[in-house]
C-alpha cells in the first residue's frame, strides 16, 4: 500500500523527476546554504567543548571563530555551494555571542 504525503504529491506536480530522483532512486537533495550555516555553528561549538573537555583547556574566542571559518568552507566545498557573506557573518555573530553569553 502506497502512503502519499503532501510534500511527496507536491514534489511530483513540480517536477516528476525530481520525485523519481528524492522517493524512488532516495537521492538526497543538496543541502541549503541555511542548513550549511547551522551545521558550521553547531559544529564549531562541539569543537569548544571537545576541547574544553578532554584536554580541560579554554579556547579563546578566537580560535572558535576560525573554528567556524574551517567548518563552513568545508561544507561549502563539500555541497559545492557559493560562499554567501551575510549568512557567513552571521554565524560568525551567532558563535561571538554565544562564547561571550556563556563563557565556557
């Protein structure tokens, strides 16, 4: 028995293929330059506290953000997206604010 969805119909009236290619052969679609951001935050942040745990060190502000810097080109490169400098900027005041909110 088929279960249908409203995103499964509504990908089939947009584009038949790209439904063969999401449902059927499960190809994953290219992640968003939105989803890039939140993983090179979310990612810089682990990096703080890895360090901040197994070695009990304190990382300056500085090398989380070139943590963050590390992170989002990698994924750029990896889902060969362009940079987008607002976004990028804007993770940069997400982890700043974050580090200077917490002081871990």
């Amino acid at each position: 028995m088929a279960i249908y969805s409203y995103s499964k119909i509504n990908t089939y009236e947009q584009c038949p293929q790209k439904y063969k290619f999401r449902y059927i052969d499960k190809i994953p679609p290219k992640p968003s330059i939105e989803a890039i951001l939140g993983k090179a935050v979310h990612s810089a942040l682990e990096h703080l506290y890895r360090i901040l745990i197994e070695s009990k060190k304190r990382i300056e502000l500085q090398e989380l953000i070139e943590s963050y810097k590390e992170h989002w080109e990698n994924y750029l490169k990896k889902d060969n997206l362009k940079h987008d400098e607002l976004l990028f900027n804007k993770g940069i005041s997400f982890v700043v604010a974050y580090y200077l909110k917490n002081k871990p």
